[in-house]
C-alpha cells in the first residue's frame, strides 16, 4: 500500500468528555471526521512511539463500527503502526479490551501500545442515535486528562492526515491474520477470539467450580440481559459454556447494531425485560422470579445486580463486595490494597473501609482517576454509583466481573448450606450488610437534554448561593425544618496522589451534618444540549429504621435539593427523566 497525506480542516467540537468522544452517527459521518480525531490521537501520542507499535481496535458493535474499523486500520497502516488487533466483527467489550492490552502477547512477544474502543457505551445505537471513540493507554486504561487535552488542543489546528487509501477493507469476521506490504515494511491485522484473553483472566481471579456448583443448585436460578450489547458475546462463553448455565437464562444475548431498538443500560427504567423477570414490575407481576438477576451496559462495563424482587444499588454493590472479597474471591485471598469509590457514589464504602481498616480514595466521576491509584498498588476494589464496579485486574469497570463477584459471595455464603434447608439470597447479604454497616438510602435524578445554557445558569446559582451558609440553611429550613443543616458546601477538587495532578469543578456538594449529601453535577457523556445529575444521599444506622422505602427516607432531601436549586425555574422540568 501506499501512504497518502490529505489534507483536512479541522472541527471545533472533539473535546473527550467522561469516557471519550461520543456524538450522533451523523456527526461521525461528516467528511474526515473520525480522520481527524484518530490523527490527532496518534499526534499526540507521537509518531515515533506509534510507529511499530500494535494497536487494539474493537468495540460494542453499534452502528458505524464496521466502517470505522476500516478507517482507523487504513490510518494506522499509513501511521506506521506494525499490526492490529480487532476481536472478532470488531467486538470486544471495554474490559476485554483493557484485558488484551495488558495480557495478550503477540507472537512476536510484543504487547499492544494502546487501543481504540468504539462505543458510546450506555447511549442508544443507530444511524441517528450515538456513536463514540475511546483511547486506552498502555496499562489498559482510558487515556488521562494530561492526553485527551493534548489531542482536543490537536484537533483544533489538524491541517493533514494520513491515510492508506489503496489498503482493501478487511475481513474482520474471521479469525486469522492479514498481511500487507507498506513502504515501511509488513503491516499486519490479526483479528482473533474476542473472549479469550478476558475469560482467561477471570478463570484466574474467580473460582469457577464453585460458582457452577452454586448454579447447579436447585434451589437457585439466574438470568442475565446483555440488553443486545457486547455482554452478550461473553455472557455465552462464560455462563454457558464455562459454568454451564441454562441457555433459557440469558435475556438479549445477541450483539445488535442498534441494541434493538432500546438504551443499552442497566437500570430499573431501561432493563425492562429482566426487570420484570425479576419480579420488579408492578405492571407485570410474576409467581416465581429467580434468585439471581443481573444487566450489562452496550459495552459490558457497566452492571445491574437483582435478587428476587429485590434492586442493589451500584453504591452498595461496591461496598458488599469490598466487605465480602476476602474468602469469596480468590483474588482477593492475600487482602485488599484499598477502596475508591467516585465522588457522587455513597458512603457506605467509606463506612466498610473504616471498618476493615482500608486505605480509601474519593476520586472524580470517571474510571480514569481509579487507574493511577492501582497502578500505584493503592486500590483493589472500586465503584461508582453510575452501575460501574470492578477491580485491579484491569483499568476499566467491569461488568461481568461483578456479577461473578456476586456469585462468588453468594456460593460462599451458600457452601454449607444444604439445599432443604434456606437459601441466603441477594437480599438477605444485603440486608445483613445494612444490619451490620447502618444504610445508605440513595437515589439519582437525571435531567437529560436540558437547554446548555440554563444547566449552565443552574450550575452558577448554585455555587453562588454556596457562599453562605447561614442563608444555605435559612433556605433550607423554609421548605423542610426537620432536615439537618448544611455544614460544609464546596465544588469538589481533586489532587491525584499519585501524580500531583489537580482536577477541578467535579460536582458541586452540599454536606449535611447528618452525613447526607447533595450533589450536583453536569455529565459528560451525552451527546445533545446538557444533563444536569442530582445525587442524593442520607445514612441510617439505626437498625430499626433501615427497612424504609429509599424513596420515602429520601423524600424531605429531594424536596431541600429541588428548591435550592431552583430545578424547575431554570429548566422548565417539573421532574426528572431518569431516576435510578
Ligand atoms: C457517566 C457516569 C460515570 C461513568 C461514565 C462512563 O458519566 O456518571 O460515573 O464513569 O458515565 O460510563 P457522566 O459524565 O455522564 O455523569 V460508561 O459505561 O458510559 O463508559
Ligand atoms: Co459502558
């Protein structure tokens, strides 16, 4: 093939956000979109370490994936990269990709220097829905700030790209290896096995005998909804193949551009399907739910955990696995190193790390600031309230990992318990948990495509009104006298401990002396106008009052946050579109 320089102007708009590059379709379609943004990816990490290097590139499958696949193996031929890797139809979920950077070896004995992960995760599918480009780093993260601001500043003055114009497409639904010649030497693209590296890896960490004998039981069942994203593909290995689950207990198990139609994420509102299986549908009431139920996110990063007409929280989920990972998980036999949690995510972990004397981190939204501290050999279990958990085996959130976490708790708890006597359920590990820790109730509100300008405005009142506290609790005694004062308000910050690195204006907190919390926060990961998050929060440890119904206990706090905010006057939203 030959390298051919084009020419380009640049667009104004590929800043990352949380989790990369995420837009409609039709934006990507725009001429020389993606070619800019993967140039400018390359430019930043420097021509002369990409060149010879491997690349991973694969993703979620979605709309669009199989023609950027092919651009981004022409750009990177003409870039210098030696070889690619792309599991197979270009699939492979965010963990297995980090999973194939930091394991997989070449036969060569070389590793892969970074990867392009094509997905907009949690965001609809289609060719007028979200398509969206990642770039994870060498120790199988997502790219830090210090490199996703060095490409946006790049993208903003590209004037050219390269490009292997004559290179023919690939064949990537098959496994095997292509060969081509470039003025620089052998290009290659191998395309392989989108589960092995990443089953592999979990046969190291879990033990899957015993979670077999636990699904082999009788008095057990179990049901995964891969809600037709990458989880699919692995639910079948695994569940199927390895731990020889029933085929009927997987739900939307088939990879779809389009995610069928739905929101590939995991949540009471969106897992409608498994959600009712479960027993959780008022609408759809059923005679016998299974013990165990659980969803994954388009690109398998994210996870739902379901017991029999019973929700975790993602926020608990974190904190019962930190507190249970010793004797249930393999990995985790010689102790945990840490926990870290996201901000906006509950306390209850800070309460188990307390408890279990454990180094604790309160890091930005976002999986990137979880990597340095494992990196740095200070984390091992860590979480987010968005339905993200996972662990030191890879840098990304882990979905699948989650739900073997669960079922490794449960088998432990299970071991000698004879199938004539009672099950311990999801509920009942909950349950105990709240016994012994006291309970975080939780909610999330999400107002989604809100006008930019008034999230913008929101946003600016509330740092306004933060600067006194008198009238903070003034206005709060007004709507609900019975809830505690406010006894700290600021904008969160982070400074990485392990690179000095500073990050600023994460979520406006408001920090009650009950240990409550309001946070509020603007994400950044949609694709259209802006989505205010409000994060709220109350701690319970009197065990008589920990049975309540989330949203009753958290009722005179939504009140106190809806009319500090002044919601509805900036945005018009008498109420949330999504509450999880
Ligand atoms: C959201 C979540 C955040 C998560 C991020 C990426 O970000 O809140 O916790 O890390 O999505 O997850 P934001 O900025 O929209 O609040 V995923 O599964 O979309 O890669
Ligand atoms: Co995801």
């Amino acid at each position: 093939f030959k390298v051919v320089t084009q020419s380009t102007s640049p667009y104004i708009d590929q800043k990352p956000g949380t989790s990369g590059l995420r837009k409609k379709v039709t934006v990507f379609q725009q001429p020389n979109y993606l070619h800019n943004f993967v140039q400018a990816t390359f430019n930043a990490l420097s021509i002369e370490k990409v060149k010879g290097s491997t690349i991973v590139i694969s993703g979620d499958g979605r709309y669009f994936s199989k023609d950027a696949v092919q651009i981004i193996i022409k750009l990177s031929a003409a870039n210098g990269v030696r070889r690619v890797w792309i599991g197979q139809d270009g699939l492979l979920s965010t963990p297995a990709v980090s999973a194939v950077i930091r394991n997989r070896v070449g036969s060569d004995g070389e590793k892969a220097f970074g990867a392009f992960i094509l997905t907009a995760s949690h965001n609809p599918g289609g060719p007028h829905e979200d398509f969206g480009i990642k770039y994870n780093s060498e120790n199988g993260g997502p790219a830090l700030e210090g490199l996703t601001n060095k490409m946006y500043d790049l993208t903003k003055t590209i004037k050219e790209y390269l490009i292997a114009e004559d290179l023919p497409n690939v064949d990537i639904s098959s496994i095997g290896t292509t060969s081509f010649q470039g003025p620089e030497g052998a290009f290659e693209v191998e395309v392989f096995d989108a589960t092995e590296d990443y089953v592999n890896l979990l046969k190291t960490i879990f033990d899957f005998k015993a979670i077999k004998n636990l699904l082999a039981r009788p008095d057990f069942s179990f049901c995964y909804d891969a809600l037709h994203g990458v989880a699919g593909v692995y639910a079948k290995k695994i569940f199927i193949d390895e731990l020889s689950a029933d085929e009927s207990s997987l739900l939307n198990c088939v990879p779809k551009e389009d995610f069928g139609g739905g929101h590939p994420d995991p949540n009471l509102t969106y897992a409608k399907e498994l959600v009712a299986r479960m027993g959780l549908s008022k609408a759809a009431p059923v005679s016998e739910p299974p013990e165990f139920g659980a969803a994954a996110d388009g690109d398998a990063d994210r996870n739902m955990i379901l017991g029999k007409r019973f929700f975790v929280t993602p926020s608990d989920s974190v904190a019962i696995i930190a507190a249970n990972a010793i004797g249930s998980i393999p990995y985790f036999n010689s102790g945990l190193k840490g926990v870290a949690r996201s901000m906006p995510t509950s306390a209850a972990l800070d309460v188990v790390a307390k408890n279990l004397n454990l180094k604790f981190f309160e890091v930005p939204t976002g999986w990137k600031f979880f990597g340095n501290l494992m990196d740095a050999g200070l984390c091992s279990v860590c979480g987010e309230e968005s339905f993200g958990t996972g662990s030191d085996h890879i840098r990304e959130k882990d979905g699948i990992w989650a739900v073997l976490a669960w079922l490794s708790i449960l088998a432990h708890r299970n071991k000698n318990v004879s199938t004539d006597s009672k099950l311990v359920t999801v509920e009942d590990v909950v349950r105990q948990h709240w016994a012994t820790y006291g309970r975080h109730f939780y909610t999330r509100y999400d107002y989604e495509n809100v006008d930019a300008d008034a999230a913008k405005e929101l946003m600016a009142h509330l740092v306004n009104v933060q600067s006194s506290l008198p009238e903070v609790n003034k206005l709060i005694k007004q709507v609900r006298p019975d809830v505690a004062d406010v006894e700290k308000a600021d904008e969160f910050e982070y400074k990485d401990p392990v690179d000095g690195s500073i990050s600023s204006h994460q979520g406006i907190r408001y920090l009650f002396q009950d240990g409550s919390r309001l946070v509020f926060r603007l994400s950044g990961t949609g694709s259209e106008g802006a989505t205010i998050r409000l994060y709220i929060e109350q701690y319970q440890s009197d065990s008589t009052k920990i049975g309540t119904e989330a949203q009753d206990a958290l009722a005179p706090l939504v009140k106190v946050a809806l009319s500090l905010s002044k919601m509805q006057e900036f945005t018009g939203r008498s109420s949330p579109t999504v509450i999880t």
